[in-house]
C-alpha cells in the first residue's frame, strides 16, 4: 500500500489527517475520487483480484509435482520431508466434479497415512485413511493402510475387517497375495493377544463442553463517571466463578501462526492437517473446523461456483449448511468470500481481513433476510477514536476501506451496494477493530514439549528442562459483550479461551455491584507504573484509575528500584521523582515528564515491607516532601542513577546470554554468577530484574544437572515474585512449576508435590475445571508426584 499511499497529493493528505469523524463521507469520497483516476491504483486492485493473476488458486501439476518429490524422500526413508511435501500436495490439489482429481487427492493421502504411519502418528495415519476412503470408499490401499495401522494400535479385529475390506477390493494379483500375508500373520497375532480397543476419532472435531460450570452468576453492563460503560455483578461472586462465555463476532489468525495452527479453532496444526478447498491460503486441525470456516463441500461439487450466481449460491452453502454451525453459536463460513484463489486476504493486514469477515457477515445476513445488499457497516457500538488517530493512521486506514470494500464487490458480483456513505462507516469499523479486538492466546512449552517436564528416575547429574511456558497470541477477534469489560492494572477475573470461545472468571471474591475488570495486558507486578500508563494511553487512549493507578503500592516502588547503599537499609531507590502533598497524595514524574497522582495509603494498613522501603513517604503527615531521581526512601542516601542503569543492564545482559546457548555447558556459570553477585549490589531486593536473573541462572543450573543450584535460584526468583504480586497470582503458579519439575529430577517427590498442589490451587482460581484442557503440560508433573507413570497418556 506504500504506493498507493505515496501516489495521494499532499493537499488530499492533510485533508485526510486534519480531518474528524464528521469529516469521513467528504474525506473518503475525495480519496475515491483520486483513486479512480489513478492507474497505478487500478494496476493494485488488478494485482489483488484478478483470478488470472491469483497466487493462491489450487495447482493440480505442481500437486503432482509435490507428490513426486513426497515420493521420493519416502523411498529414501527421508519420512518427516515426505510428510511435508504430501502435505503441500493436498495444499494444491483441486477438487473437481470430473473425479480425477478427487483420485489424486485420496493417493495423497493414503500416501501420507503411510509416512505417519513410518512415524508413529497412527491416529493421525486413521484420519487420513478415512478421509481417503470418504473420497474413494473403494480404493483398497486405503483400506489396506487402515487396517496396517490398527495392527500397529494392537486393534486386530478391527484390522482383520479393514484388511478383508481391502482383499475384497483389490483387483490385481499381486496386491491380493501382499494383503493376504499380511491377513494370516495378524490372524496369529489375534489369537494370541486381547483385544486393545482403539479410536480414530478425532478429538479436535469435537466442540469443548463448558461443564462444570461451579457458579452461574449474572453481570450487567454498567456505566461510571470514571471509566464509563463497564460490567459489574448483580451478586456476590465467589472465587473462580464462570461468568462469561462468548464465540466471536469474527476472528483471523496471526500472519506469523498461519502454517502452524488451525486458521478456526487456533488450537496447534497436528501432523495430518486439511486444507481448504478452493484455495491455499488456510490450513485447518479437522475437517469440522475446516466445515465451520469454508462451509460444506462435497467432493462431488465443483468448489469454483460460477460467478452468475455467486453470491446467492453462496449465501445458501455457508449460511444455511447445517454442519457449519456451531451448537452453542451461530456460525457462518467466514473464509468463503476470501476464497477462489484470489490473494488479498493474504497479503492485506489481519485487522483488514478481519474488518471484511465482519461486513461479509453483514452482507450474507442481509441476503438471507432478502433485504437489499448495501454495505453499511454493522452498529457494533464500539468506541473507534477517530479523532485522536495520527493523520498517517487516517490516510492509510481510508485507503486499506476503499482496498477492501472493493474486494468484497469483485466477490459479490453486481449482488453488492454500496452508498455513499459506507465507505465513512468501514474506516470507522477498521479503527473499532484496532481499539476493540481481542488477542486470543495459547500456552505454550518452550523447553521442548511436556516429555522434557520431568525426568523420572535420573540422579541430579543427568541435568533436565524446566518446564517454561509462554503466552503466545496467535490470533485476534471482536466479541462485542467481551469488549463491555472495563481495564485494572491488578484484575479480578481471568480471560482465557478454549477453541474461539471467550471464557471470564473470577479469580478472587467480587462483591455484589463491585465492577468485573480483566487487564487488556499491562498489570501491576509485570510492567511498572509509568508504562502502564504509557501503553494503555497509546493503544486505548485512556489514563488508568484503576486501584493500582491511584494509590502507592509496594510492587510499583520496587520492581524498577535499585538498592541503598547503606548495607543495613533496605528503602528503595527510584529512577522517577515522588513529591508528596500536604494532603497526603504522591505526585510520580519520570525523566522530566509527570506520570499521575496517587493516593497515599493509610500507614496502619500498609504492609511491613512497604514500610520498610519507603518509610520517608508515610512520615510526618500533612509535610509536603520531594524525593528526587536517585534518593532513598528511608535514608535520603544517593546513587548515581545513570551509572546504576547502564551496570545493572550490562550485568543482566551477561546472564541472559545463557538463553542463548543451546548445548550449555557448566563452565560459562561461574560468569553469570558473578553477574548476579554485581546486581544484588545494585538493584532493590524486590526487583523484577533481580527474579528474572535469578529464574535464567536457574534454568541453566538445570540444564547442566545441578538441581540444588537450580531449587535454590527458582525459589529466590519465586520469594520475589512473592513482594510484586499478590499471592494467588498466576506468574508464582507459573514459577512453581519450573521448581516441581527440578525437585522431581532431585528425586523429592514430597516436597515437588507440595509445590505442585500450591500452583494448582493458584491455576484453578483462573481456569477453574478447564484447567487440564487449558494447560495440558500439567498432566507429566501431576503424574510424577502421584507417582504414576508419565507415559500413560
């Protein structure tokens, strides 16, 4: 869009930049205006739209292509490669109603059945048996590769029918004897062996229940002179209550997880992953999934509709198709308008595509209902700040409008409208979404997956991962009630999702008609003051109030401190200046630039530690007092702050080297303990950097198998997170896995399960009965302290 954007006159663009809400009808119809007299534009729609220009469109010879060179890596027992390429061919293959292709399609996949077959995928390898048996129920090979993978499973009865089935259906000589062999030698086997049931099932197909609600509680929407519309309970809540459960208006995964996860339910891609049939853009866990986004096509059905009556015979399959609605929402295909092999929704930014899978919905709904099909943005009552958005974000958000609407009328055909002023009210969606959108997140392992939590059985020389986890946003979506949550720095629900879904809950006890807040990402405890406020004033343009932001707490005096000189003085030294009135409030300012007032806390209520670290603040009330950049707390003593920064980031740097190193080896410790040495001098006991070095020089203690060095780090890191959060909160659950999985390398399973039921007490405050669906790295270090095996999955 880089050109585009240059292309537009400077007159037009301050125009757009200087303009308001108001101003958009007058501002987006000049703009459209420019644009269609403007060549290069109509070259970019060309280059976006064109079906013979169509980057993404399906490709039977380079499907063949990829099936070859599948083929090839299968001989040479090269079988991870094979998989991937029998993975692209069905990315390329089409499905036409002449049934050659649908021949090609079902090869592919018995030929990928048998690769994760070689691999030891046999669930994914049934999956891919009976989509091939579904296409062709008579190809033999598919049967025959069924019924080799349940022997595998030990399911030999079940493989005695697939086999037979497969004898029955074979016409050659050869293929016949093969399948006999390998009937008698299972025929053995069944004699001599019971039964082991198994499933091809598959589980991903499934929509996850939301039983075990432990609470039905009813929220309301609110409004507060302070933070406006919100939502607040209409009774007493109880701790990890379910309050809120919503399916998105519309979602879009990630660009940097769109070949590692399901375009749908954003779950990790298995092995054996399907693909859209009309394009190679998505890729999908199921074939459910796959029926939700795209709508239902048979095999039999020509997936490239004839544009005469496009948009009608769409509007039929992906709305009224029975098995693209979910049981708990209603659904509708929200991938088809994108589909056909045309690119844009490739190429253009996830909040665009987003914004059109919104006004396809929008669109469809209305053809559905026989009204006529203008686009004229759906009302979702949704602040969009239009007015405060840097003139770069206006201009570029009216053209990526006027990309998108016309994108959706080359799909819809001569079926879509448009006035004069729906150009005004998609820029206003687009800012909607950029304001309103919510990041849907997976936990995920970074230490190799759940086999690397524990280590049973070896002596704490043999070295072992600690089982890290981090939050990964891998998509971003509108639910509209969701959106109704107001913000807190210290939040008292929980937001998590399972597939699509939104899931609320109370992490702590709410009052009846107390507000029912979730954090939009910054909290106290993780980001300081200053940048909480700095963040959510950039992104959502507004000041925080919450408890966190108005009244001084221990976390935000020390997260970001350094320590006294004074070797018996443990008050905090601050980069921020702190002025306190003679009415008791605290004026925070940082480089020069004011931060906010707070509250000072009534000193027979405050902890002992905040006492301690600022005893200056809670003396001789009603005294107005400044402390400045680089003073102590409780003693007046100073540092010199620029120094104490660039050392402590030099030093912190050193030990995040050991991140680094893949193969580490016991002698570059010594270094980074010598670095740690030097930071304990120079920053506050409390401080975030002192528990994320010591978490780091943990982890290496572990990797390198010295697990006493490890438990004594990870429980400095953990007593620290201790001072910056409140003590239920999920980053001390988090840390006291890592300290389970190095006490059961140790050996303690005592001590590793008495970690492991505090962090399990913590977790399920935020995830209540979802907790093993949600972190399902849980189950190895749960099984450990039972003393089960950890195979037994």
């Amino acid at each position: 869009m880089e050109r585009l954007k240059s292309a537009v006159p400077a007159e037009l663009q301050r125009a757009v930049g200087e303009g308001s809400a108001a101003d958009l009808q007058a501002t987006t119809s000049r703009l459209l205006s420019f644009f269609d007299s403007l060549p290069l534009f109509h070259e970019v729609m060309r280059e976006l739209t064109d079906p013979e220009l169509a980057l993404c469109r399906k490709d039977k010879g380079r499907a063949v292509e990829l099936k070859g060179q599948g083929n090839a890596c299968f001989s040479r027992r090269e079988f991870a490669e094979a998989l991937r390429f029998y993975s692209q061919a069905l990315r390329h293959v089409p499905i036409n109603s002449d049934g050659m292709d649908m021949n090609l399609e079902s090869v592919i996949y018995v030929n990928r059945a048998s690769t994760m077959h070689k691999l030891g995928l046999f669930k994914e390898s049934l999956r891919d048996c009976d989509r091939a048996i579904t296409i062709s129920p008579n190809y033999s090979k598919a049967w025959y590769r069924k019924g080799m993978v349940k022997a595998s499973l030990k399911n030999y009865a079940s493989a005695v029918h697939d086999l037979n089935s497969a004898l029955r259906m074979e016409v050659t000589s050869l293929g016949k004897g093969n399948i006999e062999r390998e009937l008698n030698s299972i025929l053995q086997k069944h004699e001599n062996f019971d039964e082991v049931e198994t499933s091809n099932c598959d589980s991903k197909d499934a929509y996850l229940p939301l039983e075990g609600q432990p609470h039905k509680v009813i929220i309301e929407s609110v409004s507060t002179p302070d933070k406006g519309r919100g939502m607040a309970s209409t009774d007493d809540i109880p701790p990890a209550s379910l309050i809120h459960v919503e399916d998105p208006l519309a979602a879009i995964i990630m660009k940097c997880f769109r070949e590692t996860h399901c375009h749908f339910c954003f779950s990790e891609a298995p092995a054996d992953v399907v693909f859209c049939p009309s394009c190679t853009i998505p890729i999908y866990c199921s074939k459910r999934c796959q029926e939700q986004a795209v709508g239902d096509i048979s095999c039999n059905q020509d997936s490239h509709l004839e544009y005469n009556d496009h948009a009608k015979s769409l509007a039929k399959l992906s709305i009224t198709s029975t098995s693209c609605k979910s049981p708990s929402s209603k659904l509708f295909a929200e991938h088809r308008h994108e589909c056909g092999g045309t690119h844009w929704a490739a190429v253009l930014p996830a909040d665009i595509v987003l914004a059109g899978r919104i006004m396809a919905r929008d669109i469809e709904k209305r053809m559905l209902s026989g009204k006529s099909v203008a686009i004229s943005g759906p009302n979702l009552d949704l602040v969009h700040h239009y007015d405060q958005q840097s003139p770069a974000n206006k201009l570029e958000s009216q053209i990526y409008a006027i990309v998108l609407l016309l994108c959706l009328q080359n799909h819809y055909r001569s079926d879509l409208l448009w006035t004069e002023d729906s150009l005004s009210q998609l820029v206003l969606l687009i800012f909607q979404i950029k304001i309103n959108s919510i990041a849907i997140v997976r936990m995920e392992s970074i230490d190799g997956g759940p086999e690397l939590t524990v280590h049973r059985g070896v002596s704490s020389g043999e070295g072992a991962n600690m089982c890290s986890l981090e939050q990964v946003r891998v998509a971003q979506a509108i639910y509209v009630s969701g959106s109704l949550f107001n913000h807190s720095c210290q939040p008292n629900v929980h937001a998590y999702f399972l597939s699509r879904a939104l899931i609320v809950r109370s992490t702590e006890f709410i009052k009846s008609g107390s507000p029912v807040e979730i954090s939009y990402g910054p909290q106290a405890g993780e980001m300081h003051l200053p940048e909480r406020q700095k963040s959510l004033q950039e992104n959502y343009y507004f000041s925080c109030q919450c408890s966190s932001c108005s009244e001084l707490n221990l976390s935000d005096l020390v997260m970001n401190s350094f320590c006294c000189p004074q070797s018996n003085c443990l008050g905090a030294i601050s980069e921020a200046a702190y002025y306190r009135t003679s009415e008791n409030f605290v004026h925070v300012s940082l480089g020069g630039s004011y931060v906010c007032k707070l509250s000072l806390p009534d000193v027979s209520k405050v902890g002992k530690d905040m006492e301690k670290v600022a005893r200056t603040l809670f003396g001789n009330s009603g005294v107005s007092l400044n402390i400045d950049p680089g003073c102590c707390m409780n003693c007046r003593s100073q540092i010199d702050v620029p120094s104490a920064v660039a050392t402590s980031q030099k030093e912190a740097s050193k030990i995040d080297r050991l991140k680094e190193i893949t193969l580490l080896h016991k002698a570059l410790i010594p270094e980074a303990l010598q670095s740690l040495k030097q930071l304990k001098k120079l920053r506050h006991p409390y401080s975030k950097a002192l528990t994320q070095a010591e978490d780091t020089i943990a982890e290496a203690f572990a990797k390198v198998g010295d697990q006493e060095q490890a438990q004594k780090h990870c429980e400095a890191s953990i007593q620290i997170l201790e001072k910056l959060y409140q003590p239920k909160h999920i980053a001390i659950a988090h840390e006291l896995i890592k300290l389970v999985s190095i006490l059961l390398s140790m050996g303690d399973r005592a001590s590793a399960a008495a970690a492991f039921a505090r962090a399990e007490a913590i977790l399920s405050l935020y995830y209540g009965s979802h907790m093993e669906k949600i972190l399902a790295y849980l189950g190895a270090p749960n099984r450990a302290v039972r003393g089960e095996s950890t195979r037994a999955c």
